[in-house]
C-alpha cells in the first residue's frame, strides 16, 4: 500500500499538476508518487524522508506515517484548500514536526 504505483507517464502528469496548481506547491504534493490510496514520499524534497505516506485532503486535513523516524502526524484544521493560506499551514505544520525533530 506504501509502495508507489505510478507509472512512469503517470508519475509526470501528475508532478506537472502539482507544480502547476498553487494550492498543491506545498509538501507532499511535490515529492510523491501513489500508493493505494496514499501518497508516497518518492523525493527527498524539503523535510520528510523518502517512504513517508499519507496525504493531505481537501478539507485542511493532514495525515502521514514515517516509519524512519517513528513517526505519525495528523493535522485536523476547519479550512478548506480553497487558496494557497491552507497549504501553506499545512507546509508549515510539517516542517515544524521535522524541524523539531532534528533539535
């Protein structure tokens, strides 16, 4: 299930959408691939280790696993992603778990 699933044209469309979509220029929307039903950290990116998975809704939810770090997060917010604020709160809540981490 953690494993991406994405073929290699799959995995393009999808990294052109989330470069090209504002409210996706954050976080996990940049480094993943697909797993069943989650995204999968493909990319080392800005915070998280490769293996992560989880994945962020549309609601202003955030939820993600990394077992290097034994690690779980989830992020309950009342904001949908509806302009680029969310994401950014969601970008900021991670970096700060990681950042954490690393003190």
């Amino acid at each position: 299930m953690t494993t991406n699933r994405l073929t290699p044209e799959q995995n393009a469309a999808r990294t052109a959408l989330a470069r090209d979509n504002v409210h996706l220029s954050f976080g996990q929307g940049q480094h993943g691939g697909w797993g069943f039903g989650m995204g999968v950290r493909l990319d080392r990116g800005d915070y998280a280790p490769l293996g992560q998975f989880g994945w962020d809704g549309g609601t202003g939810t955030s939820a993600y696993a990394d077992r290097q770090n034994d690690l779980t997060g989830v992020l309950l917010t009342q904001v949908g992603l509806c302009c680029p604020d969310p994401a950014q709160l969601i970008h900021d809540f991670w970096t700060s778990v990681y950042q954490a981490i690393d003190d």
